[in-house]
C-alpha cells in the first residue's frame, strides 16, 4: 500500500480491503464498519486536498502538491460540494461554498475535457446548489452563487456541443469558447 508522504498516518481502508477479499455477504456489523471506514477515508483525502492542495484542481498525493488539469477552478472541492453534505460534515460544506466564492472563476484562456468538467464541475455545482437550497441551515450565507457559476460554465461550454455529429466536441477554450475535437 502506498503511503502518502504527506499523509501523518496510512491510508485508511483496512476494513474494505478485508470485507471484498475474504466474504461475499455482509451483516450489519460489516456495513457499519463500511459505513465509518468510508467516511474516514473521505476525510483522509479531503483534508489533505485542503492543506495541501486547495484551489488547484487535484492533490497528487506522493508529492502532496497540488495540480491544475483543469484551469484550476478548485474540481476537487466542487466535486466534493455533495459528498460533504451526504456525509453530515456541514461545517466543511459551508466552509467550501465560502472559499468558492472567490475561488470560481471561469474566464480561463484554458482549454478543458468537456466530459470531465461537464460531470465534476457543473455537477458538483448544480448538486451543491440543490443540497444546499433544500437544506439551508448547512449553509445559512449560502446565496445562489454555485447556480450562477453553473450558468456562467454552461454558457461557455455550450459550443462544445454544437458539432455537426451532435456529439460533443472534446475539449474547449472557457475563455475564446472554442471547441476542438481530439
């Protein structure tokens, strides 16, 4: 197993790794362990995007620095904006919409995967923004601002599928809105 060398303990996952290796059904001791295991190794991960990484895009975890393979819009925390709700860590999610709050911004002379900023970033904004309008005592200052980004973003990649083909092209420049294929 591979240690981070920023991480000041090992990867959690122990009880993972036992339950797919040595059984085929699972009781409701299991799905408890499962249940808490989950959770610690998504608190593993995204407090180490936090210290380490934040707003770059991805945390490369044996150097513990940080990547932007997307622009650099913080995908990482916006794709985290629904796990961190789903899981009850609502002061990190608040935390979160208040550090996108100047970290979004979209006019980026980059050019990005369509797919994976179609899934992760306008995603994760769009199912923050439910989250969070359904259940505002997560965040009580949370103003609609995941909404507008969403549109800005979706503006800006709408000519990616504008293709002859009607599939969408592979990349797009956020700040010229031009696509390319591969």
């Amino acid at each position: 197993m591979l240690t981070p060398s920023c991480a000041s303990q090992p990867v959690p996952g122990s009880v993972v790794r036992k339950v797919w290796e040595g059984r085929r059904s699972l009781g409701a001791d299991d799905v408890r362990k499962l249940r808490d295991e989950v959770a610690e190794m998504f608190d593993h991960g995204f407090r180490h995007y936090m210290e380490h990484a934040f707003p770059k895009d991805n945390l490369r975890p044996v150097s513990c620095g940080g990547e932007d393979w997307q622009g650099g819009m913080a995908l990482t925390l916006v794709d985290a904006l629904d796990a961190l709700v789903l899981l009850g860590r609502r002061g990190d999610a608040a935390e979160a919409v208040e550090r996108l709050r100047w970290a979004l911004d979209f006019d980026l002379d980059q050019e990005v995967h369509v797919f994976e900023v179609t899934i992760r970033m306008l995603g994760g904004l769009l199912s923050g923004h439910v989250l969070l309008t359904r259940n505002p005592t997560i965040a009580p200052r949370y103003n609609g601002s995941l909404l507008a980004a969403a549109a800005d973003l979706a503006d800006r990649m709408m000519p990616a599928f504008n293709t002859p083909s009607g599939l969408p092209a592979a990349f797009i420049n956020l700040k010229t809105v031009r696509a390319r294929a591969p």
